[in-house]
C-alpha cells in the first residue's frame, strides 16, 4: 500500500469519525434549545369559578383571583402594571413589589391589600365561568404572560 493511499485512508477515517461524533452529539445540543425556560414572572394560577353560588357577595368576589409568581431571586416592582381579561377590565399595580419568590393573589372583591393579597375593589365578576383570558402586561405595555381557560385555551 503506497503512502498517499495511507493517508487518504487515515483521512477517511479521522473525517468518518469526526461525522459520527457529531450526530451523537446533535441531539444533546438541539435539545438545549427545547428546554423549558421558567418565566420570571409569570400568572402562576387562575380560579375564575369561584365555589359556591355566583351570588356576587363580596366573600363571593374575592374566591374569584389570579396568582403572580416572581420566579426570581429579585423583587420585581409592578408598578403600572396591568392584568387584564378579554372583555377589557383592567386592573393596574400601585406602588407594588413583589419580592423574590414569592405570589401574590388578585382578589376581584374588596379588601385591605397585603404583601400576599391585592383586592380590586369590584363589585362584579371580572373572570368568565367557562372562557377567558388573563394577560399580564409591565409597565410598558408589552405582554409577560397570558393564562387561557376554555374554549379558547392556550397556555403562553
């Protein structure tokens, strides 16, 4: 066997080896991209059927809410920020900030806000029974989050 086929073999051998590390490693690094990317705030739960009778007691109002959750280590000031349905009701941060890790729940009814609780002060539902959207927005107006229920559901 002469020298150059020598080499043309080593080289079809390094360049064959070289192929078949690299498609065992394609799957790992294209599945990196797929992975699920916690978001750092996000609505983290919705009950929009409150238990019981619809009977638009304040106690009834306030079983009606949506969850934030800050994901991060940070605070997140929510200042300006909206929550909002598909029909238009709006509710919008005052001077709040969520620390790290942490949820707070958007009460429909009246009450006293807290670290944990926000009342929108409402004296209707805002959250449709059997189809709705809640879209959470900063204080730039861009979308953070959406949470869809029903008919329409899609999550994000």
């Amino acid at each position: 066997m002469s020298a150059s086929s020598t080499a043309r073999r080593i080289a079809a051998t390094v360049l064959a080896a070289g192929a078949m590390v690299s498609v065992a490693a394609l799957p790992a690094s294209a599945h990196d991209g797929d992975r699920h990317r916690t978001p750092k705030v996000e609505i983290s739960a919705v009950q929009a059927d409150s238990p019981g009778r619809d009977n638009r007691s304040n106690r009834s109002l306030n079983a009606e809410w949506v969850e934030i959750t800050n994901n991060t280590r940070h605070p997140v000031n929510l200042d300006g920020w909206t929550l909002k349905d598909k029909d238009g009701h709006r509710y919008t941060f005052n001077d709040y900030r969520l620390a790290g890790r942490s949820t707070v729940r958007i009460h429909t009814g009246e009450g006293r806000d807290s670290r944990t609780d926000l009342y929108q002060d409402r004296r209707n539902y805002v959250w449709n029974n059997d189809s709705d959207t809640a879209t959470l927005r900063d204080d730039r107006g861009r979308v953070v989050d959406t949470e869809s229920w029903g008919r329409h559901h899609h999550r994000r």
